[in-house]
C-alpha cells in the first residue's frame, strides 16, 4: 500500500484526531482492527515525545495488546480500574443513530465490555462505513461457544438470516476468537429493529455477544480524502 492510498490516508489521519483528544491521567479502551491501529500509534507517539503521561490503557483484543506493548502504552485490566475515561475504536458499519455493526475482527465481545464502560467512545471510521440502515453492507458477527454452533445456527436461520461459519485466512478451519469460541456470519439485508435483534441474538443459549452496538457511540470521527487531502469530520 502506498502513502497515497486513499482508506490508509483516511485511517491514518481518523486515527490521529481520535489519539489528540486523549489527556493525560487517562484509563484508554484500545480497539480493535486497521483503524484503531493507527490511533494506538499515535497514542504511543505522544506518550514517547512527552506530550502524553500517566497513561494506562485497556486492550479490546489480542492484536491491540501487541500494539499497544509495540508502541509503549502501559496496559492495566478491568481487575484493576473501575472506570475507563475514554475508548477508540473502529466499527464495519455506522447508522445515522451513531449505532454500530462491528466484529470484522471477531473481537465484539471484549469491546463491547471495554467500549460500553468509557466515558467518552469515539468510533474511527473512514466513509465507507456509513450506511442508511444496519445490515445492508456487513453481515452481523455473533460469538457462539464451539459446543453451540449447530442449534445457534438453527435459531439465527429461523430469524431469517443466512449463517455462514467464519473460516480463517491462512489457517484451515474456522477462526477462532481470543476467548476460544466461534463466529456466525449472519447476513439479514437489513435490520429494522437493531436495539430489538440484539437483546434476541443474546437470548439464545451459546451466544456470547453479537456486534449491534446499540447507544454505545459517543462521537463518531469519519475520515475522508477529497482532491488527495485527507480530512476529518464528525459526525
Ligand atoms: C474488530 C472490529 C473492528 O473495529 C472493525 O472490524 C473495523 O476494522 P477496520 O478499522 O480494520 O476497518 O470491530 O472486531
């Protein structure tokens, strides 16, 4: 990929503005995904220059873990602090409602944990996240215990959606979330009632969590290139 590429430009400078709002003294929800990659960077960048101290983040994944060590970001648990000041993270579809699809990397559950419990949480997108209505570009992500997969299957096809097992890239086999279990694809061409389906897919026994992020967003931060110059803007 290029400097000039336009989504990595958009990332990166989605990134930069959601990192800038970070103060210092903060507890951090790091996110998940390209997006969030780019903000856990900057973050490190103003804590190395000085700009930035006392900083403990919270890692939404595995990958932002790395990151976050790889970028010299202290990291704390959910044992060890009551309150998250501030979370960033990126979402595969956003809503005018600011409500959200995300799991693209089947991490939803621990960051619908890390997200929820922030202050602030400001999602990063770049513009081709935005949608009209949940469902109609990205199929929902839902975390199924391994032992679940048949009869969770079952009750998402009676709810009318096409459940495909997520299989792994470079690995045989289904992906595997960091917490051991399974991700059901569940494409519905369109979520009418996205605050009701997600309370219903949580009902179902073997489901962990699905990726409806219902009122959780508090800003989003949407990143877009016109005539090569890449801007920010809120929404
Ligand atoms: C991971 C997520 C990601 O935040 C989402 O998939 C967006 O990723 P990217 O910024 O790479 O497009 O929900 O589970």
């Amino acid at each position: 990929m290029s400097e000039t590429d336009p989504v990595k430009l958009m990332k990166q400078e989605v990134g930069r503005a959601a990192a800038a709002q970070v103060k210092s003294g903060s507890i951090v929800g790091l996110g998940t995904g390209s997006t969030t990659a780019y903000a856990i960077q900057f973050i490190g960048d103003r804590i190395q220059s000085g700009e930035l101290e006392d900083i403990q983040g919270i890692p939404t994944s595995f990958q932002a873990s790395v990151l976050a060590k790889k970028h010299g970001i202290p990291l704390t648990t959910l044992d060890e602090v009551s309150r998250i000041d501030i979370a960033i993270d990126g979402a595969d579809e956003v809503d005018p409602q600011k409500n959200l699809i995300k799991g693209g990397g089947a991490a939803h559950t621990r960051e619908k944990v890390v997200d929820s419990l922030a202050d602030h949480f400001i999602v990063v997108v770049d513009s081709s996240k935005l949608v009209d209505r949940l469902g109609s570009t990205f199929a929902l992500p839902v975390e199924v215990l391994p032992m679940a997969i048949a009869p969770v299957t079952r009750a998402l096809e009676a709810l009318g959606g096409k459940v495909e097992l997520r299989m792994g890239v470079k690995k045989d086999g289904p992906v595997i979330t960091d917490q051991g279990n399974m991700v059901l694809d569940v494409t519905l061409e369109g979520i009418d009632q996205p605050a009701e389906l997600e309370k219903t897919l949580n009902n179902i026994p073997g489901v962990l969590d699905n990726g409806l992020f219902i009122g959780v967003a508090d800003e989003v931060l949407i990143g877009e290139v016109k005539d090569g110059q890449a801007t920010v803007r809120t929404m």
